[in-house]
C-alpha cells in the first residue's frame, strides 16, 4: 500500500494503544496449540524442546537486526546482498534470522516504508526480539493501513507531502525489516557506534534512526 508525505521527526512518546490482543484465541491460535499438543504427543519433540526454543527466540534483541543495519550503511556489497537475501546477508555476521524469508525494504529520500501485519502479529523475530504491544494491537493495524501519516505523526514521526510512504504487511510466509536511511553527520563513525543508533521502532519504519547530535 502506498500514501505520500516528506519529513522532519521529533521524537514523540509512543501512541496510546489501549487494546492489545485480549479477544478470544482465533482459529489459527486454536490450530497452533492442537497442532503443538499433537507433535508432542507422537514424539516428534518433547515439551521441553518446545520450551527451549520458545525460550531462545524470545532472549533475542533488536542488537541482532541493528547489527545488520550498520553493516548495509557502511558496506554497499553486503546491502546488496542484504535486499536480495535478507537471511542469508544475516548469516554472514552470525545473526540466524530463520528460515521464514525476510524482506528488507529500503528508505529513500522519497520513499518512507513502514510494517505491520493486519491479520495478526507477524513479526521479525529473530531480528528484532518480541513485538512490542502496540505493533499487535487492532489500532495499528487497522489504523496504519487507512491513514499511515497519523500513526507515523503520533510516534513523532512526520513526513514531508514529496515522500511516499509505502505500508508493507506481514504474513505467515513472509516478513519484513526496515532498512532506515544513515542519518547525516555519521560518516566517522564505526559500525557498533552506528548500530547504538538503530532502534527496533526504526526497523519497523515508525520512526527514524537516533540521531548523534541529540
């Protein structure tokens, strides 16, 4: 989905999402869970391997996908290959971003693009940690797709009319990261000083990286 807009970007307090999933399980949760019980059950994993991985994906941090971001500002080869094969780009520095396919959509000067997952809560994981709350509520996700500027304006983002901005959705088979623009003034610094200035609402495109003058 598109819409249009430029940019300036205070930093703004995240917006009120008073309604984080509390609705009864849907009937993919539903299948999930039977299909889990069943595994366990026939012996295909035991439920403390489930519990170790549940465990593993949830000690992941956004450092994974920001370490990611630095790499692409600083190395044009790795940016190329970081959009053509997200995951694979990953696993060169170590970081396993699984095997669901990753997107990585680039920020422009005019083109300002943004996640969400409008069925439910799809989500880079494995590079950005646990979804923060808000990115699951229905606001977000109902709202971001009708009228993205409001939203980006309520996390003080705001986008000049010259920029389009591009809502990109989630699925089950595929996922998406933010590769944000390299903020201006940043040309001496090293890579794990540009990662601290990656944050995980800039990967998801509802802000803009820190910048190192503020």
């Amino acid at each position: 989905m598109s819409d249009s807009h430029g940019h300036s970007h205070p930093h703004g307090p995240h917006p009120f999402q008073p309604d984080v999933e509390d609705a009864p399980l849907t009937h993919y949760q539903i299948l999930q869970l039977a299909v889990a019980e069943l595994l366990i059950e026939k012996g295909v994993f035991s439920g403390g391997d489930l519990r170790r991985t549940l465990e593993a994906i949830d000690s992941r941090s956004p450092a994974d996908g920001a370490k990611v971001v630095a790499r692409a500002w600083v190395d044009p080869d790795f940016k190329a290959r970081l959009l053509a094969d997200t995951n694979a780009a990953a696993a060169e520095l170590g970081v396993d971003a699984g095997t669901i396919p990753i997107t990585t959509v680039e920020n422009t000067p005019g083109i300002h693009n943004v996640i969400v997952c409008t069925l439910c809560s799809c989500y880079p994981r494995l590079l950005l940690g646990l979804p923060p709350d808000w990115y699951k509520s229905r606001a977000y996700r109902s709202r971001l797709v009708r009228e993205p500027r409001a939203v980006l304006a309520e996390f003080g983002t705001a986008l000049a009319d010259d920029i389009e901005v591009r809502v990109q959705d989630s699925t089950a088979e595929l996922r998406y990261l933010v590769l944000p623009m390299r903020p201006a003034g940043t040309g001496g610094m090293d890579e794990d000083a540009l990662a601290r200035l990656v944050t995980r609402d800039c990967m998801i495109g509802v802000t803009l990286p820190d910048n190192p003058d503020t």
